[in-house]
C-alpha cells in the first residue's frame, strides 16, 4: 500500500504558515492538518489493514509527521501572538508599566505554591481537603469552637462583623470548615481546610487583615497527643527539610485541651514559632453532635507565616502588592 509523502505535506503546512493573518486560522490549520478529517487521520484509519510490520513502520511515520505539524503550529502560534502584542503596543497609546516582550503565559503565585505543596504534604498521608464559606456564622466560628462570650477574639476590634446583631462575619480563621465537615460527617475524619481568613489587623511586617490558613483535622479511635506530634514532625520536615527539629510548647486555645505551639529550629540555635495545635475538646466534638468521648487532634499554620520563613521575606506586604521583581524570584 503507497504511503503519502510526508515532505511534500509538511511544506504545504509550512506554506500554509506563512499565510496565516490571524490568530483564528491556527485553528483553522490544527483541525485541517491534525483534525478528524485531515490527511493523517485518513491515512490511520489504513493501519487496521495493514500487515503487522508495516502497521508499525507506517504508523511511526504518521506519528512523528503529526508530533513535527504540532511542535511548529504551536510555536508559530506563539511567535504570532508575540509579534500581535508587540505591534499592538507601538500603534496603540503607550503603557510604560506593560511589557509584551517577555515571555507569555503565567505561572502560580508564591503563596498558592505553598499553600498547594503543604496540601500534597499531607495527602500523601491520607488527609483529604475541605473548603466552606469565607462569610460565616458567629456559631461556627466562636461558639461550635468553644470560644466563650468574653474572649478577646470576639470583641468588633479584632473580629470583621457583616451585621449588626454580630451573627455574621468574615471567618477568622478556616477552623469553621472543621465544624461543618464534622456536622456532615462521621468519623473516621482526616481533613486539611485551607483558604483566606479575614481578622481587623493593622498592617505590618507580620501581620494583615487578609492572609490565608491551612488548619488539620484527625478524629479517629484511640488518636493521642503521640500521633499529633508525629503528624507535625512529619509535615515540618517534608517542607523545611530533614534536618530541621521541632519543640512543642504548652499554650492556650479554646477548641483544644491541651494545647501546643510548635516551634521549629532555625540558624544561630534560634526557635520560630509556626503553628498552634492540641487534642480536641469534648465540648466541640459535642457541639457537632459527636460522641463526647471521640478523640481526634486540630492544628493551624499560617501560609504567609511558612512563605516569609522558607524564603526570607521580611514583609507581609510584599505578598499583596503585585510587584513582578518580587513574585518572579519564585
């Protein structure tokens, strides 16, 4: 059986290039040259009928015109869209702040690329991921997370309130993914909740009235503080590195009983705080309708908080402003 000539179709591609004015006739030439009905779709369909041999030797030919037809279309495409956006700046009125000559495409911002590697950290062992509403109840966010009335963190100077009656708010903190996935659920639980939290900070270097957090979830049978510290241990050394240790010191939180601050070692023997976390208290585990007598574990880290001590960053800010000459460096 006569095989096509795949040189004389690949100059009739690459004459067809030439030709092309727009960004639509792309897409015109993929689907001629690549397309259900183009050429090398016809001549596959011949394979079938073909010896074994010559199914594998045809075959190859045909893949490697397509992957040639395919590797040119797609840096024609973008040496076009290159050239549109650069004679687009000379004609059009000039924005000194837009340049089109580098290069196209986009890539994740630093604090998503975080927020994502400590989700596969944690995957990786089982834990799944739950999201909720960033406008929450006062019940979700305070009193399901045994937060009582007097507590400092529920006065309108530290809390974004939606309402007058101070049932709505902006959550503090993605702990409220916790309650809801426990409300919905039985356990076993193994779940990490990140997302944007909203407290009324002023701004500085440490601090911001937007920034994001990742907080953990584990309630299974017989869970102890054992399994927590080595949860942590684990998730700390996948992120900073093998070398790094861990402290954990005693601290206060409503939702956990007893409670720990994490501390991990850092250049000159110096100690960094980076997350808080403890047992769950029974009074929460009630609050959701779970036995009181379940026992899981919950921990909270901040993104920004991983981000500025991984990479240096002296300044929340610098995660906000937009600045190329800071987020290209990642």
């Amino acid at each position: 059986m006569p095989e096509v000539n795949t040189e004389k179709i690949f100059a009739s591609f690459l004459l067809s290039v030439e030709q092309v004015t727009s960004i639509d006739e792309f897409n015109d030439l993929e689907k001629e040259y690549l397309g259900k009905n183009s050429l090398i779709s016809e001549e596959r369909k011949k394979l079938s009928s073909m010896s074994e041999i010559s199914r594998k030797k045809y075959g190859k030919v045909l893949q490697e015109l397509s992957t040639q037809i395919s590797e040119r279309l797609n840096q024609e495409r973008l040496s076009f869209q290159s050239k549109f956006f650069k004679e687009k700046e000379l004609k059009d009125n000039k924005d000194i702040t837009i340049n089109w000559y580098k290069d196209l495409g986009s890539r994740e911002h630093v604090l998503t690329s975080v927020m994502n590697e400590v989700v596969d950290i944690f995957s990786a062992i089982g834990y799944t991921v739950a999201t909720g509403p960033e406008a929450e109840t006062s019940w979700h966010n305070f009193d399901a997370l045994n937060t009582p009335d007097w507590h400092p963190a529920r006065y309108e100077s530290d809390t974004l309130y939606l309402d007058e009656n101070l049932e709505q708010l902006l959550r503090t903190q993605t702990s409220t993914v916790q309650v809801r996935h426990m409300q919905n659920n039985k356990p076993p639980v193994y779940i990490v909740a990140p997302g944007r939290v909203y407290r009324s900070d002023q701004l500085d270097a440490t601090h911001s009235p937007v920034f994001h957090q990742i907080e953990g979830l584990a309630v299974d049978e017989n869970l102890t503080f054992s399994d927590l510290k080595g949860t942590l241990e684990y998730f700390v050394q996948e992120f900073f590195g093998k070398e790094i240790k861990t402290k954990f010191i005693p601290h206060f939180f409503p939702f956990t009983e007893p409670s720990a601050e994490v501390l991990v070692s850092w250049k000159d023997g110096e100690w960094l705080e980076i997350l808080g976390c403890g047992m769950v208290d029974p009074n929460v585990f009630q609050h959701v309708g779970y036995d009181k007598n379940s026992q899981g574990f919950a921990f909270g880290v901040g993104v920004e908080r991983l981000a500025m001590i991984r990479y240096k960053i002296d300044h929340i800010k610098n995660f906000y402003e937009n600045d190329l000459r800071f987020l290209r460096q990642f």
